[in-house]
C-alpha cells in the first residue's frame, strides 16, 4: 500500500512557495484587469471612482486637522485623478489594446497593442505627482474642524471670509460665548482679536504655503484661553 503523503508535490522551499503564489496573485491580477465583459467593466470602473472618491474626501478630511501633513496631497491627486481615469482606462483603454491584440496588425497598432497598458499606467503616475506637487483649487474643500476641547458652552458661529486682491477680510457671525479669536499660520500668531465683533484683515502674501496653498487657522477661545471652535481656510478657495 502506497503512501499518500509521497504522492504530494514538494512545496518546495520557502522562497520558491513565495515566488509561486506572487506569480499567481499578478496573474490573477492580469486577469482581472484584462477581462473584457461589459459587467467587467462596469464594475472595475465603478469599484476606482469609489476608491478615488475614498482617498479624495480621506485626504481633505486629514488634511483639515493636519495641514502640516502635506504627502496626503499625493494621496488626495491620486483619489481625484482616479474619478476619470479609472472609468477612462477600462471602458476605452484596455478595450482598445484588447482589439489590437487579436486584430494582429503590426506597426504603430502592434506598438500600442503590446505597450499601451504600460503608456497608460505610466501617464496616470506623472500625473498623480504632478497633481500632488501642484495641487487644483478644484481638488480641495474645507472641513469644519471642531476644537479639541469639551468646553461646555454650545458655540458654533459661521467664519465668514472674502478676498479682494491680496487682502482676506474675515467676521464671525456670532461673538457671543468668545472671549478672543487668535489668527495663526505656520504655527505663527498673526493676531490676536479681543474685543467683539471679532473682524480680521489677513493679507495673502503673509500666509505659510503648505502643499501648493497658502492657509490660516482661526481659533475662537473662551475667558480661560481654552479653544472652544477652530477653523483652517484656504485662500485660493475664499471667494472675491
């Protein structure tokens, strides 16, 4: 009687169980990008606008209460970028390169056939860099971001901001409950506002930039110096 046990392929060493099971996860992974079906490609589309989407609004997020954090600008370009290119790639690219590919032409088609997943990745790449070195007013928007203390008086005034020029002229809606409003950027106090109705003029030019934007933080505090309301803008998102 034969042992079953000897029957069983050797898995090998290590090394070579790892090889083999990376070589079959990206062949997976090929098969998947490649798959041609119109459910396909609905869905891997659908599945790259909602990652990008994810990334986009998570960097914005993070970035309302880490300003300083400036690689999620890269992570906020590669959401944005995502939102066309995803649907761009698997509803015209890869369909393109797969016609090409069985349609056996040479020349420029046979090129584009066997470089042109490459091309497009390469492309998208730059552009997630470029993006995130040089960031679009158009990829950025603005959080409220609570304090973080747990005072308990119930403040919410609106910070109402406009640009004229290179000067941003600030109010706050309701200056009840507030002691003071300190203006900050870079971690530098530009000013300190102790008598209502706690209005502010901030020139552009004396702004920190941070990630391609130039940005302040305006905190509301209470009689103890406690922040009671903190909110970051952006001046290329103020409106004239």
């Amino acid at each position: 009687m034969s042992d079953s046990r000897s029957e069983q392929p050797h898995p090998g060493s290590p090394l070579t169980w790892v090889r083999r099971t990376l070589r079959g996860a990206w062949n997976d992974l090929l098969s998947v990008y490649y798959a041609n079906t119109t459910v396909w490609r609905l869905l891997k589309s659908g599945a790259l606008v909602a990652l990008g989407l994810f990334c986009w609004s998570g960097a914005n997020l993070v970035l309302s209460y880490r300003p300083d954090w400036t690689v999620l600008y890269y992570v906020m370009s590669y959401g944005f970028a995502l939102l066309f290119w995803g649907p761009l790639t698997h509803l015209v690219i890869v369909p393109a390169v797969i016609r090409m590919r069985r349609s056996g032409n040479g020349g420029l088609r046979r090129q584009f056939a066997r470089h042109g997943s490459k091309a497009n990745l390469t492309v998208f790449l730059l552009l997630v860099l470029v993006l995130g070195t040089v960031p679009l007013g158009v990829m950025t928007f603005e959080f409220q971001v609570p304090a973080d203390g747990d005072g308990g008086v119930d403040i919410n005034p609106q910070l109402q901001c406009t640009k004229s020029g290179e000067l941003i002229h600030c109010h706050v809606s309701d200056s009840r409950g507030i002691d003071s409003v300190v203006v900050s950027t870079g971690g530098q106090t530009l000013q300190k506002i102790d008598d209502p109705p706690f209005d502010f003029n901030v020139n552009v030019n004396n702004l920190e930039e941070s990630g391609g934007d130039r940005q302040f933080t305006v905190e509301l505090r209470d009689e103890n110096g406690e922040v009671i309301r903190r909110y970051i803008r952006r001046a290329e998102l103020i409106p004239g």
